[in-house]
C-alpha cells in the first residue's frame, strides 16, 4: 500500500518540477520506509554418496563389430598437417587436393588387395565389384561437385574447389573404411 502513495509523490513531484512557469519551490525531503515481506523455502535433497552406472548391455552384432573394430585399427584418415601452416587460400586449396590425393593412393592400394582376393575366392563377382566403385566414384564426384558449386554454370568462388577436395575426402574416407572391413572379413 506504501508503493501506490510514493508513486503519487514522485508523479506529483515531477510534473510540478516540469511546468511552464519558474517558481522556486523549497522541497523538504521526507523519508518513507517500505517493508518488503518475503518468504522463501528451503528444501533439501540428499545426495547419494555413490552413483550407480549400469553396465552397457550389448548385442551380439555390437559385440562383433567392436571385436572387428579393434582387429582393423584405426580407418585410414588423411593427414591435416599441411593446414597449420597454409596463409592463403591457394594454399588451403592445394592442402585440401594433397588429402584428396593421399586417400585416392589409399583407395588404390585397398582395391588391389581386396581385388586380389576377389580374383581368388570370387572371380565371377570382381567384374561387379570394380563396376560398383566405378559407380561410387562418379556419385561422390557428381555430388561433391554439386555441393561445391562447380557444377554451376556461375563462377564458384574462390573455396570451391577446397570444398569438392574436402567433400570427397569425406566420401573416400568412409568408403576406405567400409572396403577395409570388407578386407577383413575376407582374412578372417
């Protein structure tokens, strides 16, 4: 109730402060005390002392390709080294080539050894094999190509072709691991 009548004062206050004529008013300041009430609940929650974490439950084809996972190692990944030291974008673009270049001699290698065995166990099946990466080559071109920009008739930019390098080297990294799993099971 005190709030209402302090806001009176000041409205008051102010809007004589404002009017047109100069009068010089002598103003005695008064004190006004607000009581503000509040109540406020404090509750507690015990804590436990120890944290329960269930342990994982797996499948078996979980279980299996963790196993094969550790048996493969790490999938082949191309190397980042040459940004830290890249100034332009020449140079980013030249970096990104050399990646998309060190993955294609990954690829090659892979292919010769996985058609190597396919000429061995399979030879009926190698022809399908080498159509079908054939075709994944031309998909993860055209697609690269389009996600960049250089299939446009328009000018693409300065990063264009950083970014058609760093889209397939995305695509050659996850088709690398997918022929080193593919590899495995055939040493198995």
């Amino acid at each position: 109730m005190k709030t209402p009548i302090f806001l009176t004062c000041l409205f008051t206050l102010l809007f004589t402060s404002c009017s047109g004529y100069s009068q010089v008013v002598e103003i005695t300041p008064t004190v006004i005390t607000v009581e503000i009430t509040r109540i406020v609940q404090i509750t507690t929650t015990p804590v436990p002392t120890e944290t329960v974490t269930p342990a994982p439950t797996l499948d078996a084809m979980d279980i299996g390709g963790t196993a094969v996972a550790k048996e493969i190692g790490t999938p082949i990944v191309a190397s980042k080294e040459c940004y830290r030291t890249a100034q332009t974008q020449s140079e980013l673009n030249g970096c990104a080539g050399g990646r998309l270049q060190e993955l294609d001699n990954h690829m090659s290698e892979l292919l010769k050894s996985l058609e190597a065995q396919y000429q061995q166990r399979l030879p009926k099946r190698l022809e399908k094999l080498q159509k079908f990466q054939a075709e994944w080559k031309d998909l993860s071109d055209r697609e690269c190509k389009f996600r960049s920009g250089l299939d446009s008739d328009s000018w693409p930019g300065t990063m264009a072709s950083m970014n058609y390098s760093e889209c397939m080297v995305a695509k050659y990294e996850a088709r690398l691991r997918e022929l080193q799993g593919e590899l495995f099971d055939w040493n198995q």
